[in-house]
C-alpha cells in the first residue's frame, strides 16, 4: 500500500484542484501527472453537478493511506455531499 507523505498529499490535492478547472478535454497528458515512487496507478474522470459545479474523482489501481489515516481506492475533489459517486474527499 503507497502511503501519502503530507508533501505529497498537499501537492496532488493541488494537481486535483487544477485538474476540476480543466475541461477534461484540454487535460495535459498523463506523462504530466504527479507521481511518487511506489505509488500504484491512477485514473481521472471529470463530472459537472447540475448546478454546473464540476469535480473530479481519482481511483487509485490499489488503496493508498492518506496522512490523516483515511484510505482507499477512490476519492473525490470539489464535489457536494450527496451527489454520485460516493467517495471521500481527498
């Protein structure tokens, strides 16, 4: 399991913020992405709230632990509490 340094937690967490402000579309190439070593793969995908809000959810190949002791697979970044996919913030 890839654990999150707090330097490292803090800079992805910035990656994922840029990222919900990116159309999804112009989003720079996975070569670009943040990576540690040890840590598993990752996917993106982009999601708009029917308010037009819009937040990205990241899911991670294997469970990662977050500094604070959460871990999981998948995690979310700008979303409103109840609205699909359910996962926690990041």
């Amino acid at each position: 399991m890839f654990t999150f340094s707090e330097s490292q937690y803090n800079e992805f967490d910035k990656f994922l913020s840029d990222m919900k402000g990116i159309n999804w579309g112009t989003w720079p190439p996975n070569d670009n992405w943040p990576h540690y070593a040890g840590m598993t793969g990752y996917s993106l995908n982009q999601y708009e709230q029917d308010n037009g809000k819009v937040f990205v959810v990241v899911k991670f190949d294997n469970v990662v632990l977050l500094p604070d002791g959460r871990k999981g697979k998948r995690f979310h970044c700008g979303k409103s509490r109840n609205y699909q996919p359910n996962c926690e913030r990041f």
